[in-house]
C-alpha cells in the first residue's frame, strides 16, 4: 500500500482547506458538498452527538457558524488510493484552550468526503 501519494495528498489537502474555509465563513453549501451524503456519515462535536448526514445539516443550519477560529498543527496522511485522515489542532478566537478535530476522508466518485469528524476541546493549559 502506497502512503501519501504526493498527488492525492495535495487533493485531499485542498479539500480540507476548503473544508476550514467553508467552516469559518458559514458556507453551509460547501460544507455538505464535503460530507458523504449518507445515514453512515456521523460527526461528534464539543457539544453535540450527530448519526446521518441529516442531523450534521440541521445541526449546522441551528448554529449560527462556528466560533472563528486558527489552525495551529495539521497533519494529513493517505492510506492507499481511497482513505485519508486529518488531524487539526485549533485554537478558538479568546481562549486559551486547544481544540483536536480529526476527520476520516474517503475518495468516492464526486471526490474526498468526510466520513467520519470528531471536534473536541482540552482543559485549560497553563
């Protein structure tokens, strides 16, 4: 198995920067256009527990955006041809926590989509 094909590296790279970009301008559009669109597609987040793509879509449309955040480390690696994962740490506008975020990609026929996300925030740090 090939790990992190400089080519589809760089394109699941793009999808999670346009994922960031999407998150950070509440462009709803594009952030579904980046989640598979499937009951299987699940997302926990600091304060929620969502199962379906229809639950991450209310979810975010009951928001009002996300807290505007900075990315601090990234670290992207894709297995094979078909599977990635991101792991993101962030640090929320006003805080002094650390965010992790991790998202499972997978390359279906219309391109790499979230599977699989998790967000979640560390105690304060010293």
């Amino acid at each position: 198995m090939t790990i992190d094909d400089p080519a589809l590296l760089a394109e699941v790279t793009r999808a999670f920067y346009e994922y960031e970009r999407a998150l950070m301008a509440d462009d709803i559009p594009a952030m579904d256009a980046l989640f598979h669109d499937a009951p299987t597609t699940n997302r926990y987040g600091v304060g929620e527990v969502l199962y379906g793509i229809e639950a991450i879509r209310a979810f975010r449309k009951g928001r009002g955006g996300s807290p505007q955040r900075r990315l601090g480390r990234v670290a992207i690696t894709v297995y094979g041809d078909s599977f990635a994962t991101a792991d993101a740490e962030f640090f929320r506008e006003g805080s002094d926590r650390r965010g992790r975020q991790t998202q499972a990609w997978v390359r279906f026929a219309d391109g790499w989509k979230v599977v699989s996300a998790h967000v979640s925030l560390e105690g304060a740090t010293s």
